[in-house]
C-alpha cells in the first residue's frame, strides 16, 4: 500500500575527505539523527563517501601526469568502495535497524573487469537491508572524467517504494535532458539530486525540474571547509591558498510546482526536513504531464539503451556439423 506521506532528511556536511571510516561515522550518525525525527528517506551529498576532492589538480596538465598526483588518486581509490561489499552490508543493517531508505553518493571501484576504474554512484538501500538500486553517473563534468569513469544506461535507475517512485541523476547530468526523460518516462515522484554545484543557477536547475518533471527534488550537497582535507596530501598545495570554505552548500527541496518547500542552506552543516504530500505530485500533473499528455509521441521519440556496456563478450561457439 502507497504511502501519502514521506518524511525526508537531507544531509548536508563533508567527511574528511579519503577517509572512508570518517564518512562511515557520519552516516551513521546522521542517519541515527534523521530517524529520530521521523525520517522515512535519508538523502547524503554527492560522492559523500569518501568524498568529492574539489580543487585537486592530481597532478595532471595536458600532455602529462606527475607522481604525487597518482599518488592521491591511488589513495582515493584505496577509499572508494565495491557494490555489493563490506560497506554497504554495514549501511544495509543500518538502514534496516532505522527502518529508512538510504540514499548514498559514494566512489565505486569496480572490481568485475580489471579494478583500476572508480565511478561516481547513488545507492538505494532500502529497509530491507538491501542496494535497491544504484545510479552511475553517466558523463562525469570537466576534469572529473580523470577520477571516474562513464556509467551507462543500465543504471538509469528508478525504485518502486511505499513513498513513490524515487530516482535521480548527479549534478550536471542533470541538464541532460534526455536521461531526465528517461526518468520521467518511468514515473519518477521523487526526484534526488546530489550535486557538487553551490552556485545560483543550480537553484533555477532544481525549480524547473521540478516544474518539468512535476515531482519533488531533493538536492544535497557538501558544507566543505580545508579542514576536511589531510594536510599530508601529496597535492595539498592546490588548496592552500584557496579560501577555508571550499564548498557552502545549498541542498534544498521543491515541490512539483517549482516552489520552495526548504530553502537552499548556504554556509554551515546541517540536516534540512520536509514531510512531502505525494498527492501533490498527482494534482501537479493535471495541466502538465511531460510524459503524458503533455507529450507528442508521433513527433518526437526517446529510445534509451539499458544494456549493460562490456568491452569483452564471452560467446558460447555454435556446434558445427563436423561436432554433431
């Protein structure tokens, strides 16, 4: 039976950054915190664990790759997790002491092919104790495409709850508008957003997908300062001239009419709470349904391709005649 309520909590704070048990204790605390207050789902900031290394150069220029840059990225790997693994067996008992949906950015190592490729993921784990469901960013933004790889289509993901139908895509994936078609064509309710943008026009991006897609959408994102970066990085000169606040947040949740239900929280940690009326998401689409009756179908039409992508095909060979 559907739910008409959902209770949300949006964290918004940093870990130190390539610290996996860091990262580890605040999800518990914080979710341990959110709980307390009613929280249903439970929403963490992109790449939250073990963290997003905004100002790092690792050591990279055009046309070379200096030592102590493969260095930290070798430390960043060492803190990236594998799905399904040791983590998330710990954040699946979590969830299901807590009764809650987690939702988790994390760096996944993929260790099914050669183990060198980390990604840049949402997890779904559910009440249940299980991963639900998860979400590779698809086209990681400017030098981030030198820490993660390309997801796919195979986890453009949306997971069936008592609260609705709940999906996303991280950070500037977001203005693709095609792969927010491909959620909205599976009747996505809310919508997640975790993002490593603090500027003003990510607050428009939040209001028109929700306008667009007439769901809610819940953003998270990091309060990080200097301090949550280990000063015996081999690249910690890239930031020791920039200024302490290094990301000041901005989560936020907005309705399925664009308006505001929390607004942005800028310049401090915290958790942001918001009680979401599914209901309102039915009345949103009675004048607008992007995938409904607001669609034109014999114009225009999407085809998205879910087939998980592999560089090498195992083919059983056919039996020959000369084999019968």
């Amino acid at each position: 039976m559907k739910e008409r309520t959902a209770r949300v909590a949006v964290v918004q704070a940093a870990p130190v950054l390539f610290d996996k048990k860091s990262a580890m204790d605040q999800i518990v605390s914080r979710s341990k915190e959110a709980a307390a207050q009613g929280a249903n789902l439970i929403v963490f900031p992109e790449v939250f664990l073990s963290g997003y290394p905004r100002g790092l150069y690792f050591g990279t220029r055009v046309g070379s790759r200096e030592a102590s840059g493969r260095q930290d990225w070798q430390r960043y790997w060492s803190s990236a997790i594998e799905v399904p693994g040791e983590e998330t067996d710990l954040l699946g008992e979590l969830a299901e002491e807590l009764g809650v949906y987690l939702i988790i950015g994390v760096v996944e190592r993929d260790r099914e092919y050669s183990g060198g490729t980390l990604y840049n993921s949402i997890l779904y784990i559910g009440p249940d104790g299980n991963v639900q469901g998860k979400h590779r960013k698809l086209v990681p933004t400017g030098s981030e495409r030198l820490l993660w790889g390309q997801g796919d289509g195979s986890t453009l993901t949306v997971i069936d709850t008592p609260y609705g139908r709940i999906g996303g895509l991280i950070c500037w994936e977001n203005y693709m508008p095609l792969a927010r078609t491909a959620l909205y064509a599976q009747g996505i309710d809310i919508y997640i957003t975790p993002t490593a943008d603090a500027r003003d026009t990510w607050q428009a991006t939040l209001r028109h997908i929700a306008c667009e897609g007439r769901c809610f959408v819940v953003s998270s994102n990091q309060y990080a300062t200097k301090a949550s970066y280990p000063a015996d990085l081999a690249c910690y000169d890239d930031i020791r001239d920039a200024p302490d606040v290094l990301s000041r947040g901005g989560s936020a949740i907005v309705g399925p009419l664009g308006d505001y239900i929390v607004e942005p929280l800028y310049n401090e940690e915290g958790l942001l709470y918001a009680t979401l009326d599914l209901s309102l998401v039915t009345q949103s689409r009675y004048d607008f349904d992007v995938v409904g009756h607001y669609s034109r179908p014999d114009v225009f039409q999407l085809t998205v391709n879910t087939k998980k992508q592999r560089i090498v095909r195992q083919e059983e060979k056919s039996p020959s005649c000369s084999d019968s």
